[in-house]
C-alpha cells in the first residue's frame, strides 16, 4: 500500500498554507457588527467583536478552508441558473455585492447577503434573499432534522435581517422571503429551505444589534461557569472569565465612542476629533481601558492622566509611564501579578531607563 504523505512535515503543502496565511492573515478586521454573527447566542461575545478585542487569527489551512466555502457560491448560482431561477448576485444599482446598514444603530450594524432569486419553483414571482452556506455532515443532518431557525441561528438571523433591509430600501418590491441552500462538503447533498420574514424578529434583531453598539461596558455573560460549552470554545473565554485584556485599540479605550449620527462614526473625547478605522487599530499613547475590561482588578481612583486600579490589597496605575503603565504594557502582560509586584528591580529598570513590560 502506497504510503500517505504526511502533510504536516509536506513542504508543497507548507508552501500552499503559509501563502494563504500571508494573504488573507494580512486582512484587516471587520469594523462593524456583523448580519453574519448578530444570531450568536451571547452578547458579550459580540460586543468583543464590535470593540475589536482580539485579532482573529488562523493557519493556512484554516484560511484556505474559508475560501473553498466562498467557491461554492457561483457553483450554486449556476446551479439556480441552471434550473430557470433569475438570480441577481451583483446589486444593480451600485454594480457591486448587495451591502446592507441599519441606520438605527449609526450604520455600525451591516452585512453583505450573496443576492437576491427569483423563479424558485415554490413561488415564481417572488423575490427571495439567497443565503448560501457549506456544512459538514453532522451539521447537515442537523439541518435536516429541525431546519434552520433552530439548527442554524445564526444563519437564520442573517436572512432575517436581509429581508429586513431590503424591504426598508425597496418597499413592496422587497424580498419577504430568503431561499437557504446549504451544501454538504463531505457528500455534494443539498439542503434548501424557504425562510419567511417576520417583523417582530427582524426588529428584535435591531434592537439586540443597537444595545450592543450603545453598551459603554460588556453586557451580561450568557454563562458564568468558564466550563459551559459555549464559553469553552469562545475566543472571548480568558477575557470573559480571565484576566486576559482585549488588544489596546481605541474600541477598548474610555475616551472613543460610537456615535449614532454619521457613516459608522466614532469619536475621540480625549483628542476631539473622529477616528478613521486605521486610527482606531492603532490606538494612541493617551489609551486607558474602560474599567471593566480588567477584570482582575477595580478602580480606586482617575485622573486625566491615570487610572488607580486595586488587586489583592496592592495598587496599579494604566496610564504614562513610568509611573503608570501603558494599556500596551497591561495587555502585554502575561502574569498580572507583575502589575503590582513591589519589585525594586522592575521599578529601576522603568525609571532609569524606560523599560517597557512585553510579555
């Protein structure tokens, strides 16, 4: 029997990966709350997502496996074509992919659907939202089984939204119901299903989309025990439960703020002018993190230049250095304890020579 590469140590392989990861690693992050996760179970969750609190970050693979999910796409508008449907995946008015935003929230709750079908045989004449997902096998069965409110929340939430806008944008010739077609990876099956639209839900999704983006604070957990599944395998979990610090960016700083007026606008208290989205990745020396982000700790005392935190009986300053340290240094930091050791040696090194904590 012929011996099965082993891809790990396979250099065309390596090769291929780290070319997926240098392109698509190097993406800047979405810069606003997304259709495509607004039916997440947990809030909080999604307020890290919107304050832009951890990078996300994958391998090769990882990223090679996102885009053959995009290259079912045009196979399954073929598909659609192929069949008599008209489908419609470029927004003829903007020559573009159909993009979305809801102006309740200040534009910060967007999303971009895959484009709107007519002629599915159900119903000829109606304009339906297209959704088009992959699944593997287990998650298929599953969809099968309860459908796709309940199987896939999030995907049901998306479309939901969907119909939303386009009705806003389009009125009567807006799409009130979406065609979900989700593909099986491992077997080519497929699975469709016609979603209605319902107002009530579509509202409550605003809602939920605009107390996120307003929430000055992380909202409630959706579970207090770290062990809980969906806080297990969150990307939020050391954050959420830990005393890990989101990325010192100006979405975890006290002084930015998301305004509800303008295009997806956020301000800056400290330095009086907006923030452009690269600005807002950078951050600035004048960062201080709103309170409740470190968690491991409490205010005591803030001044325009410091914020006094307590932990276990000793004090800690985010603010300029030395005396203080950088909302740079606190994420950096990997054992907090460092913050408030009374280290004659640590506190030499940041006086005389400015030395800076980095892990």
């Amino acid at each position: 029997m012929a011996e099965i590469p082993n891809t790990v140590s396979d250099p065309v392989a390596a090769a291929i990966y780290a070319h997926y990861k240098s392109v698509y690693g190097a993406e800047k992050p979405r810069g606003y709350l997304g259709a495509s996760s607004i039916g997440k179970s947990c809030s909080r969750a999604l307020w890290y997502d919107f304050r832009l609190s951890k990078q996300p970050s994958f391998d090769g693979r990882m990223y090679r496996l996102f885009q053959s999910g995009h290259l079912q796409e045009p196979r399954v508008i073929a598909d659609l074509l192929a069949i008599g449907c008209t489908v419609y995946n470029i927004d003829p008015e903007t020559g573009k992919q159909w993009s979305f935003s809801e102006p309740l929230t200040g534009h910060h709750f967007k999303g971009n659907c895959d484009g709107v079908v007519l002629g599915v045989p159900q119903a000829p004449k109606a304009a339906h939202v297209l959704e088009i997902k992959t699944s593997g096998t287990k998650s298929f069965a599953d969809l099968q089984k309860h459908g796709v409110e309940k199987a896939k929340p999030e995907h049901f939430a998306q479309m939901m939204i969907y119909m939303h806008w386009t009705i806003a944008r389009y009125g009567d010739d807006g799409c009130r119901r979406a065609l979900y077609i989700a593909v099986n990876k491992d077997t080519d099956e497929i699975y469709t299903e016609r979603v209605e639209y319902s107002k009530s839900t579509a509202q409550a999704i605003v809602d939920k989309a605009k107390a996120i983006i307003q929430s000055v604070e992380p909202p409630q957990r959706i579970s207090n025990d770290a062990s809980w599944y969906e806080c297990k395998w969150c990307d939020y979990s050391a954050m959420c439960h830990g005393s890990a610090v989101p990325e010192p960016t100006c979405r975890s700083c006290v002084h930015a703020t998301p305004e509800m007026d303008g295009d997806a606008r956020w301000s800056c208290a400290k330095r009086k002018f907006n923030l452009s989205f690269d600005e807002q990745l950078r951050g600035c020396d004048t960062h201080r993190y709103i309170p409740s982000l470190l968690g491991f700790a409490h205010v005591v005392d803030a001044t325009d230049e410091h914020v006094t935190y307590e932990c276990n009986g000793r004090f800690f300053k985010n603010g300029t250095p030395p005396a203080g340290y950088s909302s740079k240094e606190i994420h950096a930091c990997q054992d907090k304890a460092l913050l408030v050791a009374e280290s004659k040696f640590i506190n030499d090194m940041r006086q005389k020579f400015g030395a800076e904590i980095v892990g």
